[in-house]
C-alpha cells in the first residue's frame, strides 16, 4: 500500500485546514488594491444616478420621428433642466448631460437629416430609448457591488469611486515566515566555495509571494541541529503561517518535523505521491499553519504554486482560490511514469502546451523554472502523453473564485 496521500487529497485537505484569521483593519483606496474586502460592498448611489445621455445629439420624443423638431434649449453636461417640450419641439444635448423626463430617446448629431437655424429634422426609422443611460441600470441602491472575500482591482477603485467610498474594511495582512535549513547553505552576500550552496529557495518563495500581494518575512537558516531547531521553531508561534524548505525527507540531518512536533505541531499529512514533491508536510500548530516544502529548489516552487498558494489566498480571506485550468493541445510527445502523479512543467500559449526540456530535467534545477508558465499534472495511470492529446494545465499567472470556476463546467 503507498503510504503518501493522494494529490487530489492533499490538496483538499490543506484547503480544508486554511482559516481566515478575521482581522480586520480600515484601508485608503489608494493603498487596497490587491487587499481582500472584509465586508460587502452595497451600492450607495445609483449608476447612473440620473438618465443621461450616451451621445452628442438631441433629446426627443420617440413619438416625433420623422418629424421637423424645433430645439427649445440646449443641455450642457452638469446642467439641471426641468421639463419644457411642447409639441415640435426637442432639446440639444451633450454627452453626459441629464435627459429631462419629458424626452425618451437621444438622436446622435451625425444621424440626423438635418439641422440649422435651430430646427432638425428627425429620420423616421428611430428605436425608442436609444443612446439613453437610465438612472440605476448598472447598479440600483442597495444591490451589492462586491462580495466580501474580492481582491480590490483598479477596476473596482474606479466604482468605490463613483459612489465616494474612500475608505474600506480590509482583511489583515498575513504574518508570514520564511525559514531554509541546512548548513550547507550560504546566503548571496556571502562568500561560497565550490562545495557551498546558496540559498535561492527563500528569495524564490518571497519573491513570489510579494509577485501575488503577501509580504513576508525572512527568518534565517535553521542550524542541521534537533536542539536547535526545536528552540528555533519555538519562536516562530507568533506567524500565522510559517513556510520551510529542507529538512523533512529521511536524512541524517533532517530534523525539522521532529521539531515542529516538539512544539505541538498536529501534521494533517506528511508526503504526496507526486514527483517532483514528494516531501512535503502540511498541519497546524496551535494557531500557526505549518508548510514544510522540499529543498530542492525546482520542487519548492512546483509545491508553493500547486498547494501552498490556494492555501495562502483562502487563510487571507480570498475568495479566488482555485487554479486556473485551461485545456491545451499538446505539440510534443513525452514520456511520465505510471503508479504516481507527474508534476511537468511546461509553457502554455495560444491553446498549445510544449513540454519544458522533453520532461527531462532534475528536481535540483533552477533554470527550467523561468522556460516554463504552466504546470501539467497527471493521474497514476498515465504513462505518456501522445502530441496532439488534449490536456488540462494550470497556469502559474492566477487563481479562480467558485463562481468564475462554474462559469467554465
């Protein structure tokens, strides 16, 4: 029997295990884009919040087509004009402008037959209510404008705008901790021999999580010691979530889950049957959740964008918390090996996905993560994918929300 978790397990698991830590704090607009919204957004103003006009032109009664129109008065945007048609008669109106309740259609300046000496003529072929903006068609009072659990957008700034929301109720920041072991490594300001490694895995990791709006704080190297890491670890409580590389396969020197144990780590799972990625631990102490990833370098990553960060997004009060999963076609054959689940990278692009380096590279490599945009996850059962097969790819660039997800099922 295959004593690591399923993929698909795992991944449901450590999303069942992420909780939105609920604090709340009052944010500018100018300072909330890529926040989380901690409350609902109703609508406080219609849009629009009058019946303006979509057009240059003039404001009739649909009535009046084909007619000769005298015009009574013409409306400049800003302007507030009451009710005054006769019959005959229609108004000249700017873009923007309030249409009086007495007009129901707009005619563009360049659709008219005529028009001089104050008086157009109309074409008989008119749509009632044309180039017509009504008060509230949009947005109506009280509907809501964004659910709690968005990401504010500059899309949505502009909105907020319109309805003079300044200021609004945002999720806290995750307090997140950046821990690497082993005494091998050296960090890149510091001098390395040919026989030293230097940490790139934790600038990897905040970079990505500042590329996807976390901050995150870098804490150092844990010693390859038990005493240590047990008292290191013990001061990392005060994180909501604490994310590690090294230290949890089956080495000598691997002494990181004995040491979050130490300190009253409850492990939800410890190793994937998935390769490269295999080694990665996931469960909760007290408060703080816990994400030991591999070390090497290629697996951290393939781990921080397939578990870490739908985990990451939920515990932040996100509602866009799955993948984004496009169909491809396959332009190039390549082999995988059945009884796991295989993690190939690759690059996606106009519907097509190329396998990155024929599926041959190793879990300590670097470089192929910047040739690759996309992930390709098989099942057990798959020893090969054949060029022109259709596969299911997720793409590093975004996640999804429920809804966004049914909207493509």
């Amino acid at each position: 029997m295959n004593k690591y978790l399923d993929f698909k397990d795992a991944v449901s698991l450590s999303l069942d295990m992420a909780e939105t830590p609920g604090i709340q704090e009052i944010v500018h607009i100018e300072d909330s884009i890529g926040r989380v919204l901690a409350q609902n957004i109703f609508c406080l103003k219609n849009l629009p919040s009058f019946n303006n006009s979509a057009m240059d032109g003039f404001a009739i009664k649909a009535a009046d087509a084909g007619k000769r129109l005298r015009v009574v008065k013409t409306i400049l945007a800003g302007e507030n004009s009451d009710e005054c048609l006769g019959d005959n008669e229609c108004y000249k109106i700017m873009t923007g402008a309030k249409v009086p309740l007495d007009a129901d259609t707009i005619i563009p300046i360049e659709d008219v037959l005529n028009y001089e000496n104050d008086e157009v003529t109309i074409k008989e072929d008119v749509k009632k209510n044309s180039c017509l903006r009504f008060k509230g068609e949009e947005k109506a009072l009280e509907d809501i404008l964004f659910n709690k659990g968005t990401v504010v957008t500059s899309a949505m700034a502009a909105i907020l705008a319109s309805q003079g929301i300044t200021m609004l109720s945002l999720y806290k920041k995750l307090n997140i901790a950046v821990v690497s072991t082993g005494n091998e490594l050296k960090e890149p300001w510091e001098s390395a021999s040919e026989d030293e490694i230097y940490n790139c895995n934790s600038y990897a990791i905040i970079s990505l999580l500042k590329e996807k709006g976390f901050e995150a704080t870098y804490t150092g190297v844990v010693p390859d010691s038990l005493e240590k890491s047990i008292a290191y670890v013990g001061e990392l409580k005060n994180y909501d979530l604490i994310i590690t590389t090294g230290g949890i396969s089956m080495g000598d020197a691997d002494f990181m889950a004995e040491a979050f144990q130490s300190n009253g780590l409850e492990i939800a799972f410890h190793g994937v049957n998935i390769k490269p990625g295999r080694p990665i631990m996931m469960g909760k102490m007290e408060k703080t959740f816990v994400m030991c990833l591999p070390g090497n370098p290629l697996t951290a990553m393939v781990n921080m964008n397939l578990f870490a960060l739908p985990v990451l997004h939920k515990m932040q009060g996100s509602l866009s918390i799955y993948h984004d999963i496009d169909i491809a076609k396959n332009i190039q054959s390549f082999k995988t090996k059945a009884g796991r689940v295989n993690v190939v990278l690759g690059f996606y692009k106009n519907g097509e996905y190329k396998v990155t380096q024929n599926n041959k590279y190793g879990s300590g490599m670097i470089t192929v993560l910047h040739d690759s945009n996309c992930i390709l996850v098989t099942d057990e059962a798959t020893a090969s994918i054949n060029e022109q097969e259709s596969v299911k790819v997720i793409k590093f660039n975004c996640l999804y929300t429920q809804d966004q997800v049914d909207l493509f099922n």
